[in-house]
C-alpha cells in the first residue's frame, strides 16, 4: 500500500496527471502588453486542440493565458498571447496544459518582458516547445531527381551545381537534404524534397526556417552545365581480326586523337556522336578528346 501512494505521488508531483488548469489573469492590475504569435510543441508533437493552453508566468502568478486557433492559410494551429506586467524586464516562464494527455508542462525557455513588443508571426512563429526544438536552417545538399551532378557545392547562403548538357535547365526536380526539423521555402511555399520541377536557367532563391523558427537563412541556387564526359570502348583482337576503339561523346566535331607506344597515329571527328577506330593491332594506347585522355590497351585472346 505505501508503494502505491508514494508511486501516485510522484504521478501527481510531475505533472504526468494534472488537472485542467484554473489559471486567470486580472488585466486590470497592470499597465503594460506584450504580445506573441506561438506554435505549442510537446515531446516532439505540436498541439492542436482547442482545449489545450498555454500560460505566461511570473513567478507563480498568471499574466498571460491563450488556447490555440487554428489559421486555415496556414493549416497550423497557434498561440495568440497576451502578457501582461507593470515592470520591464521581468522573466516570463511558460506552462503548457496537454488536454489529450491532462499534463501540465513547464517550459525551459523564459523571455524578459518588453512593453508593446510582439515576438513571431503566422510565416515564422515564437516557439513554446519542451524540449527545445532545434534553431538551425541549413542547407545541407542539394542536387537534382535523377540527373547526377558533376559537382555540388553548398556554402553559407548558396548553393552551386554543375550537370551535364542534355539536362533541361528549365525542368529540373530539386532533391535537397536540410538541418533537423528545418523547412525550405520558395516564395514563402513549403518545398518538398524531390517533388516539384522548377526553372534553373537563372538564380533560384529559397528560405530554410529552423525547427524552432527562430531562425530564417537564404540561399541562392546556381547551375551550371558542362560537357558530358566521352565514353571510351574498346574491342580485342582476336586470331586474324585485328582491334577496335569506339569514344562516343555529345561533343559533336570534336577532334579524337590517338597514338601507340607514345606515338600518334591517327585521328577522327566525332560523327552522330562517336568516332571509330578500326584494325588496330595489339599494344597500349591512348585517346585524347579535348582535355581528357585515356589509356587503352588493346590484348590479343
């Protein structure tokens, strides 16, 4: 029996079961407001029940109390909270009441207070979260869906691409990876990872919004197309048929050139996309189109 009431005490002294709260504000005994626009997170899930509350704290006294209003435009449910104060600079604590859970919890984050100042918007938010949620908007990768890059650079506020020619610059499906629990944004326009093809042909400016929303970074997004690479194929001799060397490349006129043991021996202009090279007998070769180069060796089975 001792273990049972000494288990519901600890139940009712962390707030696991706590009752709806009863909190008030008298208004009339202050003379200054401070205002915040909040989206309420506990344990990782943000609230969304009409009967859900948020208190504003000094001390153990209420100056503030809110529920949540759902906002249509942004199918997100806020906070609208009005503190109250007679004193500059006095610390406000938060309380969140869970209805789902009948939980009450503190939160670590405290804010001083500042007469008729507003903190967060409906775009980027004040967060009450326990735990903290995280505050930083990085872009972390960005490439594109199914086209490889042949390189991707990402710096503090941009992000420069190089693909390969034939990509459409005009219909390319971003793929990006951000910081924890961060958003990107286009026009303030939720972006989804590998979903919605846009223009590339010029700059690209995006937003990423922290978890938290207390941070808001802007990148810039720069493609670049280059050359594909050539493709180099050979053919063996084999008994009287002498080898083959086949370079394809989209780099249609351009001139391929080829030696043997170091000498040069012959050249093509790629044709249709390719250039051929035919009776080549055995031995270590090497093509050359503009400045790339390769070693081919061609064996006799």
């Amino acid at each position: 029996m001792k273990k049972i009431l000494v288990f519901f005490f600890w139940l009712f002294s962390t707030g696991v079961f706590a009752q709806a709260p009863s909190w008030k504000v008298n208004e009339a005994n202050f003379q200054f407001t401070m205002t915040f626009v909040a989206k309420v997170n506990i344990d990782g899930v943000t609230l969304s029940s009409k009967d859900d509350l948020v208190g504003a704290f000094v001390g153990t006294t209420c100056r503030g109390l809110s529920g949540l209003t759902y906002v249509e435009s942004q199918k997100a449910y806020f906070a609208y909270l009005t503190v109250f104060s007679n004193t500059p600079g006095e610390l406000i604590t938060f309380n969140v009441y869970n209805s789902a859970k009948n939980t009450v919890t503190k939160i670590s984050k405290q804010v001083s207070f500042v007469p008729l100042q507003n903190i967060g918007n409906l775009f980027q938010s004040f967060s009450i979260a326990e735990p903290t949620l995280s505050n930083k908007a990085e872009l972390l990768t960005f490439n594109f869906l199914n086209v490889k890059s042949a390189s991707s650079v990402v710096t503090t506020g941009s992000a420069k691409v190089t693909i390969y020619e034939g990509n459409d610059l005009g219909n390319l499906t971003p793929v990006f990876t951000l910081s924890k629990g961060a958003n990107l944004f286009k026009n303030r326009l939720a972006q989804k990872t590998g979903t919605t093809a846009d223009n590339f042909k010029g700059p690209v400016t995006y937003e990423v919004l922290s978890e938290d929303e207390s941070t808001l970074s802007t990148y810039t997004v720069n493609v670049n197309q280059i050359p594909a690479p050539p493709l180099f194929y050979k053919k063996d001799a084999v008994c009287n048929t002498l080898g083959a060397i086949k370079v394809e490349s989209k780099r249609e006129g351009s001139t391929v050139s080829l030696s043997l043991n170091g000498k040069p021996i012959d050249t093509r202009v790629v044709t249709n996309g390719e250039a051929s090279f035919l009776n080549l007998v055995s031995g270590t070769y090497v093509a050359t189109i503009g400045t790339e180069s390769k070693v081919i060796v061609i064996n006799i089975k």
